[in-house]
C-alpha cells in the first residue's frame, strides 16, 4: 500500500510540474480547424485553409518561442501581431455571418482570459 501511494503522489509530481512548464495539451492545427467547423458550420475548402493557416502559425510560433529564449514579455509583445494576422486571414475565408460569429468566439475567448481562466486554443 505505501508503494501504491508513492508512486501516486510521484505521478501526482510529474503532472503538476509538467503543467506549470506547459505542457498542457494543445490543440494541433487540425483538431483547431475541425472545432471552427464544427462551430461556424464551414465547408471543407475553408477548413483545409483554415488548418493551413494555423500551421504556418504553429510554425511562426515555434520560432517566436526560440527568440525569445524564455522572455515571456517578449514572447507575448511577439505573439500579438501574428494572432492578428492570423485571424485577418481566417476571417477572409469566412462568410460575412461566420466572420461575425469568429468575432464573438474571439471576443469571449479575450474576456476568459482577462479573468484568468485561459483561452483555450
């Protein structure tokens, strides 16, 4: 029984720690394209797009993270103008009424995260 429980609370460790490094899950541009087409109703083209963009965003991203050799303020002075580009190009592809719903799950995702509670991705 003490060595079930050591090795729940190491496990316990292990999770925790990876977490505050953030190694959370995140979403790959894939799994990113099929939750907007799930919510915004879109056709495949725009979702093949779509996915595209969030690639070479991951990519930009990667680099951005290597630049920035652990300066989180640098990092995220970085990363604004590429989320930005980055949902100007997704809202090209979009309807005028999905651009409008795209808008509102940006907006609530912003307000999530100005309380704390994460962005999700």
């Amino acid at each position: 029984m003490r060595k079930f429980m050591l090795m729940c609370c190491f496990l316990l460790g292990i999770t925790a720690v990876g977490r505050a490094q953030g190694g959370g899950m995140r979403m790959t541009p894939a799994d990113r394209a099929k939750q907007l087409q799930t919510q915004l109703k879109l056709n495949d083209d725009q979702t093949a797009k779509i996915e595209a963009i969030y690639t070479a965003q991951n990519a930009k991203r990667d680099s951005i993270r290597t630049a920035a050799n652990g300066d989180r303020d640098a990092m995220m002075q970085a990363m604004r103008p590429l989320m930005q580009v980055t949902n100007d190009k997704i809202k090209a592809i979009l309807t005028p009424d999905q651009a409008t719903a795209f808008q509102k799950i940006l907006d609530e995702r912003r307000a999530r995260m100005m309380q704390g509670g994460g962005g999700g991705n």
